[in-house]
C-alpha cells in the first residue's frame, strides 16, 4: 500500500479567502467579492508598475511620449485610473470617488448602477516614489444609501461606523493585500510566480506592547501643549515608563502597516501655532476611516484626539482630520493629554 501523502500546509488565496467568507452570508449576491477581487487584480497592476518606476528615467520621464509613442503617465493618475476603470462598468457600484479627484466619480451612463459605493486613496505616500520607498492604495466600500439611479455625495459621505470592507495594498519589499469585512484583519502577500495574493497574516491582531511611535517631529513646534507633552511621554522624557522608539516612513500605509504588526502609535495631529494646518493632513474618507475600521478590528483604535474616527459624519469628500491610530492605550493617552492640556 502507498504511503499516505505528507500533509502540506493549507494554501489559502485571497479569492478562497473572500468566497469562504461570503458562505458566512447566504443572502450575499457575489457582488462584493468580484468587487474585491477587481480591487485586488488593481493592486497587482499598481504593483507591476510600481517596480518600473524609476526606469521612467530611461523608457522616458512622466508625461513624456515614451518610445512606443504613447505618454508615459505619472504613477498616482495610473493607479487612480487603474482602479476606476477596473470598476466602472461591472454593475456593482453607484458611484466612486477618489483622493485625486475634487468631486464624485459617476459610474458612466452606459454602464448599469449596482449598490456598493467605492472610496480610494489610490497611491497614499506618493512623495516616497522618487526615493524608492514604501507606498500604497487604500480603500473603503459602503453600501449606498440612495435608493436607485446614479449614486450622490451623501452615499460616499458616510460615517466609517456604516463601512462594509476596508483595505489597503502596500507595495514595500513585498507587495500585500489587508483587508477587513468586519470578521478580522487579513493579510495576504503577493507571490509574484504565480500572480497570487496568498493568506499569510490570518486574524491579525496588534501586539499588547507596543514597540514604536510614528509621527513627523519635524513639526513638533507647531503642536499644542497637549500634543508635545503627549509626544514626551511616548519617549519615557515624561511618565515613567520606558520610552518607544521612533520610526516614520512618511508614507501612511507603510507607518501604519508597521505598528499594526509591531504594535505601536501612529499620529498626524493638527497644528495649533501655525496657521497651515488646523485640522492636520490626512483625509477621513479616504484614508483615516478605512484605516480606523482595520485597526479596530485588530483590536486596536483610532481618534481624532476626541472621539473615534468611526464615529465621525463626514461632511465633504476632502474633508481632513487629526489622525491618531494603533494600540487602543497609546491612542486613548493622547485623547487623555488632549484633555488635560488643550480643552480650554
Ligand atoms: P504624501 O503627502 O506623500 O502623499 O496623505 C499623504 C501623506 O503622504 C501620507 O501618506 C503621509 O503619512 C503624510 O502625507 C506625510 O506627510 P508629511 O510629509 O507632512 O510628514
């Protein structure tokens, strides 16, 4: 008799992955995981081309007609259009919108309406790609609120608590897929042989010690009282717990991606003595909400110094907020510092 096989580890691709988790809903149509697996098929494209961009410099630079006579486009418009036109004509989405657009993304007449709503920020970090460092796509899908016909502003302008899925794709030294439909955070690597985003990070959860704290000093002087003596307590200068060490990518993905996996704090706060900055950078729909959405399910948190991020009304597509994410005692000290010393 042959000997039985030796069992080989359980290969989980992120399409198994997606329709396991859609047998858990037997109402679900299928429209969400084609929608994700044509999200996921735009990340493999963004990736593809993140990795020939720094030949730009010899096929032809951006904006330039390239040798084929064609014009070589700067990556970000590449992955923005990648992700719209992947998605615009599948009847699964009302209506998108994007961080490189002022206004709603309409899917075009011809197309039919499906009932998702889809937000992107389509290449967050995208001043890391001349310097050959981390970037990534992050997005949010809801379920729209109008009733037929082409989807509004108020289906996209949605409180993070309504998402149905969030995600991002980060492209580093691997290329990975993270996503969350509400049943944990999942981590899948890119393996490049075969073409396949492959589960690697089943469950993720953030590590109770955390490890490091992401934040761009350089601003440090423009901080409220409240933020800087938050910032000392992180380095152990005040308090007297061991101080965290420092690490920023400047690239929110990639700061973000880290201390979801190391455990730590990543913040952008507001500036308070200078004028540029009231309400920090980064983008609630576009960019804080999914990642809020991730990091609570992996048992971490995120605020805007005052109160989840999930729980804030979006009132504008751009709209930009403090942002503070990752261990739920690390973001809850801040809103502590916060109101300690800012509430006057
Ligand atoms: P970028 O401007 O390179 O696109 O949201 C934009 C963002 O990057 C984030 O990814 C990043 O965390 C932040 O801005 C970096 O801003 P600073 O250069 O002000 O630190």
């Amino acid at each position: 008799m042959s000997k039985p096989l030796p069992e080989q580890p359980k290969i989980i691709t992120i399409e198994r992955h997606i329709l396991d988790e859609q047998r858990g809903h037997p109402e679900a149509t299928g429209a969400l995981t084609s929608l994700l697996y044509d999200i996921a098929l735009a990340g493999k494209f963004i990736a593809s081309r993140t990795t020939r961009a720094g030949l730009a410099e010899i096929l032809g630079s951006t904006e330039d007609i390239n040798i084929q006579g064609e014009t070589v486009m700067k990556l970000d418009q590449l992955a923005d259009q990648s992700i719209f036109r992947l998605n615009d004509h599948t009847g699964r989405l009302a209506v998108m919108a994007s961080e490189e657009h002022e206004g709603i993304l309409p899917i075009p007449a011809q197309f039919p309406s499906g009932k998702y709503v889809l937000l992107y920020d389509p290449l967050d970090g995208s001043s890391n790609i001349d310097y050959n460092a981390t970037i990534g796509t992050i997005f949010a899908i809801y379920r729209r609120t109008s009733e037929d016909g082409p989807g509004t502003l108020d289906d996209c302008l949605q409180p993070g608590r309504n998402m149905v899925v969030a995600g991002y794709m980060i492209y580093g030294s691997s290329t990975m897929f993270v996503y969350t439909s509400g049943h944990g955070a999942h981590g899948f690597t890119l393996d490049t042989s075969i073409g396949e985003f492959l589960l690697t990070h089943p469950n993720i959860q953030i590590p109770t010690r955390p490890k490091y704290y992401s934040t761009n000093q350089g601003y440090e002087r423009y901080w409220s009282n409240g933020i800087q003596h938050y910032t000392h307590w992180l380095q152990g200068k005040e308090g007297d717990q061991k101080g965290l060490s420092a690490r920023y990518i400047g690239a929110l993905v990639g700061d973000f991606h880290r201390n979801l996996l190391s455990g730590g704090i990543f913040y952008y706060p507001a500036d308070t003595h200078e004028p540029s900055k009231p309400h920090g950078k980064l983008r609630l729909v576009y960019e804080c909400a999914p990642l809020a959405f991730i990091a609570a399910q992996a048992g971490g948190y995120a605020s805007d110094g005052r109160q989840d991020i999930l729980d804030i009304q979006p009132v504008s597509l751009h709209q930009r907020t403090p942002f503070f994410v990752g261990n739920t005692s690390l973001v809850q000290m801040a809103e502590e510092f916060i109101r300690k010393f800012d509430s006057q």
